[in-house]
C-alpha cells in the first residue's frame, strides 16, 4: 500500500492575503477551501462575465509532448467548463497554420525560433506584449523560463500568476549562462507574479527557502485512461502482455534512458523486454539512446497518445523512471492510475509520492537499477497491490480539483478574498 502522505489532513492555517501587491513571506502555503465549499457558480462568478485568461509559456495544445503541455490540455477546458474564456498563446514550430480552437479554448498561434535556447523566452516575450494589447483579467505564465517576463507583465498593469512546474536549471541538458537565466527567471516569476502556483511540496519549500514567498500548491492532476483489452499495437511490437518494462518521457538526458538501457542490457536472466515511449529527435542525447536501443533490442515506439498509450499501460509488467529531474511527474501519475508496479529514481519529486521503499534506487546508480529490475521481472502480479495504487492515485490527483483551485488563485490574483484550503498534497 501507498504510505501516509504529509497533507492527507487538510490544513487549518489561516487563509492567503486577499492582496498580494506586497509580496508575502513565510513558510509555503497550500491551496485552503472555506469549511462550506462554494458552489460552482460562485467560485466561477457566474451571473457576471466570464474570466478572460490567457496562458503562455507551453508549446502548443492538444498532443504536445511534454508535462507542461499535458498539464495544460487536462486543465484549462475544465476552466472553460468552470467559466473563463481561455485564449492559449501556441508556439509556431509545433502547431499547424489555421488551427485556432480546441473544444472551448481559442488557440492563438505566435512565432517562435526553432532554438532551444531562445524557444521559450522569445514566444513568451511576444505573448506578454500580446497580452498587454488584449488586456486580460489573469495573464498565466507556465514554467520558470517564460517566468523571467513577469515583470514586464507586471509593467505592462497586467495581473499574472506563474506555475513553477520545477527547477528547470537542473536539466542536464543546459550550460552555465542557460542555468543562470533561468534561475534569474524563478526568480522574477516568484517575487513579482501576484500569485505563485507549484506544483509540489518540493518546490514549495524551495521557493519559500529561497525568496520567502508563500506558493500555492496546486500538484497535477492524473487522467485516468480506459484499460485496454485490445493487444494488436503490443503484438505489433513483438511483446507479451505482462512481461515488458515502460518508460513514457521526453527523451531527454534528465530522463537517464541511457541508465535503463545499460540497467536492462545487464539483466540475467533477461526475460522481460525494455519499452521506450517519447519522441526521438536530432540531438546528440537521442541519437546516443536511438543507438544503444538498437545494440541491445529496445523497442522505441516514438510518441504514443490516447488508446495506444493506453494499451502499452494496460499490458505492461512495470513501469519505470529513472529521471535526475522532475516536478510531479504526470506519466508516472498514469502508470499508477493503471494499478501498475513502479521503479524510480530517489530524487525528492519522487519520494514526495510516499510510494513503498523498494520502489526507489539511488539516481544514477545502474547497479541497483538492474536489481530492481530483476526483482520486478520475478514478482508475480498482485491484483490486490494494482487495485491499491490506482484508486490512491485517483483519489489524490484530481483534474476537476486543480481546475477548481486554480480559478481560485485567478481570483486571488485580481484581489478577491475567497478562503482557500489545501488540495492534494
């Protein structure tokens, strides 16, 4: 069973500051509900006109690849369903010409160079001018990157809340100068944004350490997907149901694939086969892992969604991640929504989740990967263990719950007074 997470009780402590010009200090808060939750209606305002919204700081919607962008296709058509009018600032290297609706939401497509390094900050730069133009009751900015213009959105008398989804800096993939832009824009992001968003307790303590700012923690939400009894797409990559290792990420050097192919490549016996889900691209870091997969039979599939993705899920044998770098990782949510077993990385992300202790081996550490490999490979399946895993993650996890505290810091960033209560963790 899932351990007792800090949290399961719901918070007494006071509520946040019903203005946040000034900016607060203290230890991190989480998100509170008043003792008789409001109606739908009230929290959304109905009977007035809606929130305008704009979001910006994630590549495009819907089938981006990515956690930011799979955070933001869950969450803001129920903000619409809540009320708000939602205008979504795409990035032009990943959305199409001439799409500019998803059910509810208006998708507005802005230029952005295809460069890594300038991607996000120059898109995100256009998005607040944008924004200053259509003047917005909430501007949101996702991601400490993007965050480093919040005071030019503050300049420009918009009211912004910012999501830090993680440390972005400790990507592996960045330089110096790229780390510490991006920790100038934590910075920015946390001191000037009218509201401040995380997604864990992890960054929470860390952004109250840092700048002693109280942060909201609103953690992502898990959508649970249909258990698939179809098994054409395993059969199509020679796979057994039950008896093959998963991973779904970015392939990315934070993810440490690697890791896991030279973990699995060990393994003796080798009865399982090794899954690899995530788009494989030009850079040096893919090309090594498109080669390694190759010398040792791993099968990559490139970027799955919906019912596929669903079906590699339903069939799996474990799921694994032995990422250097998380926030709250939304596929390891979903391979627990599928009740299935989980290897991970020690990293703080992950024990925040309070899974068992035999889930975890130290970051890095290939050794006690193929162990834990080993172990999983032999470990006859528990039903009673699945059912466990997958009605505490989605019990825990709840889109419709973040988009309800969400629009609750949309109205304490334009200076209402609702009392708020911790959700999730």
């Amino acid at each position: 069973m899932m351990q007792s997470m800090p949290g399961d009780t719901v918070s007494n402590a006071a509520a946040l500051p019903a203005s946040t010009d000034a900016m607060p200090s203290g230890a991190a808060d989480t998100l509170r509900t008043p003792q008789a939750r409001p109606s739908e209606d009230a929290i959304s305002g109905a009977g007035s006109r809606r929130l305008s919204v704009i979001v910006v700081g994630i590549r495009g919607l819907p089938g981006v690849q990515g956690g930011v962008e799979t955070h933001a296709e869950q969450l803001y058509p129920r903000l619409a369903a809540l009320g708000c009018d939602i205008e979504v600032l795409t990035r032009s290297p990943f959305m199409p010409r001439g799409v500019d609706r998803h059910g509810d939401l208006r998708l507005t497509r802005l230029w952005a160079p295809s460069i890594p390094a300038l991607e996000a900050f120059l898109h995100t730069l256009i998005g607040v001018l944008y924004a200053g133009w259509r003047r917005p009751d909430v501007l949101h900015i996702h991601a400490i990157g993007p965050a480093l213009t919040t005071p030019l959105a503050r300049l420009l008398g918009l009211r912004v809340v910012v999501t830090h989804h993680g440390p972005d800096y400790d990507r592996e993939k960045w330089g110096p100068m790229a780390r510490r832009i991006l920790r100038l824009g934590e910075r920015a992001g946390v001191t000037w944004a009218h509201q401040c968003i995380v997604i864990s307790r992890v960054i929470a303590d860390a952004v109250n350490a840092r700048y002693g700012r109280h942060a909201v923690i609103i953690p992502n939400g898990v959508n649970a997907g249909a258990a698939q009894s179809a098994t054409d797409l395993v059969e199509h990559y020679g796979l057994e149901p039950g008896r093959y290792f998963l991973q779904v990420s970015r392939v990315v050097p934070e993810k440490r694939q690697l890791d896991l192919i030279d973990a699995w490549a060990r393994l003796e016996p080798r009865d399982w086969r090794l899954v690899l889900v995530g788009g494989i691209g030009d850079e040096p870091y893919s090309q090594q892992v498109r080669a390694r997969a190759a010398a040792h039979g791993v099968v990559l599939t490139g970027v799955l969604q919906y019912e596929s993705l669903w079906q590699l899920y339903s069939h799996a044998g474990c799921f694994v991640l032995p990422s250097s770098h998380e926030g709250l990782p939304i596929a390891l949510l979903e391979a627990l929504s599928f009740g299935l077993p989980i290897i991970a990385s020690d990293i703080a992300p992950h024990l925040e989740l309070g899974m068992e202790r035999d889930v975890y081996f130290p970051c890095g550490d290939v050794a006690a990967l193929t162990h834990r490999l080993a172990d999983a490979q032999t470990r006859p399946f528990d039903l009673d263990a699945s059912t466990t895993r997958r009605e505490w993650v989605l019990s825990r996890y709840v889109w419709d719950r973040v988009a309800r505290a969400t629009l609750q810091v949309y109205h304490q960033a334009q200076g209402g007074d609702a009392q708020l209560a911790e959700i999730g963790h």
